[in-house]
C-alpha cells in the first residue's frame, strides 16, 4: 500500500478536569471504561484507526489533563496538532468558560489547527446553554458537536464525529 492512500491526523483533547476525555479516548480506542474516576497524569495517549475516502486513517490523540499544574507540557502538543478539541460537560457550565481560556492558548502556540467544541453528557442535566456554545463556536470559526453519554458509552457517533473532523481538515 502507497503512503498516499495512509493518512496520520494528530488530535489534542483538552478541557477541564472530568469532562469524559479520558473516556472518550478509551471509548474511541475500545479500551474498557472504569466506572471509578481516574485522574489523568500530564497527558494519555490513543489512537484510533479507519477506512474513509479511500485512505487509512490513524488519529492519534492525545488527552492532556485538566489540571491547570500541566499547562507547561501543553505547548509541545498544541503545537503539532492539526485538530483541536475543546472539550466540556453540559452538566458544568464552569467546563464551557474554560474551553475559552484553552483556545487563547491553543491559538497562541498554533494559529494552523481546526478547532473543535466537543459537548459530553449532552443526555445529563444540561446546565449550558447550547446556543451559547454554537454562537461561541460560530466567532472562533470551530465546528461544534455534542455527545450523549448513553451514545459514548455504546461508542456510537464516534466514527462519524472522526470522519467529520477529518473531512473538516479537508483531507479526503
């Protein structure tokens, strides 16, 4: 097979601590989900893999912890990331005013990558406010999508949230 028909995507999660990144990657990578929170250390590592457009496609993505004493190791990783995304929990709405905080430094260190709003637990209590997010990502020119926890858990729409992303980086 050419290296035309492989194409390597690299994704950062970022977003407050237990916002569902960590079990959105191990979802995403068929990994078991431990129903006990685990707190990530620095950064977690997952790659996910499919056919679409006629190419291989490995997303790698990297899940950086939401605790503010890692924000040091942050630039190397949004720095190479063609694909951001900026992750909340619609049952915090604090969550969704740190994506903001996020994309001003995500932006000072790579103006090249396609951003990302990423709602989890949309099924739960929603305490923020969807047109906000969607006019929010309107004026920092990012696509928005939002997933059910119920959806997470079974893993649906995590392939058609990756084909999107990928479409969106304008790879096919």
């Amino acid at each position: 097979m050419s290296n035309k028909q492989r194409v390597k995507i690299d994704i950062v999660l970022c977003g407050d601590v237990r916002v569902g990144k960590t079990s959105f990657v191990l979802r995403a990578t068929g990994k078991k989900v431990s129903k006990k929170y685990i707190r990530t250390i620095g950064i977690d590592y997952g790659v996910y893999r499919c056919y679409t457009g006629g190419k291989n496609v490995t997303l790698n993505m990297w899940d950086m912890s939401g605790d503010s004493r890692y924000d040091l190791i942050a630039k190397s990783f949004f720095e190479r990331a063609h694909c951001i995304l900026f992750c909340f929990d619609f049952t915090r709405e604090t969550t969704f005013q740190k994506i903001k905080q996020l994309v001003d430094k995500a932006d000072e260190y790579n103006k090249n990558h396609k951003k990302c709003i990423l709602g989890l637990k949309s099924d739960l209590v929603n305490n923020v406010n969807v047109k906000q997010v969607k006019e929010y990502a309107k004026t920092i020119n990012a696509s928005y999508y939002k997933l059910l926890l119920l959806m997470q858990m079974a893993n649906l729409h995590t392939l058609a949230l990756f084909k999107a992303i990928y479409q969106a980086l304008q790879l096919l």
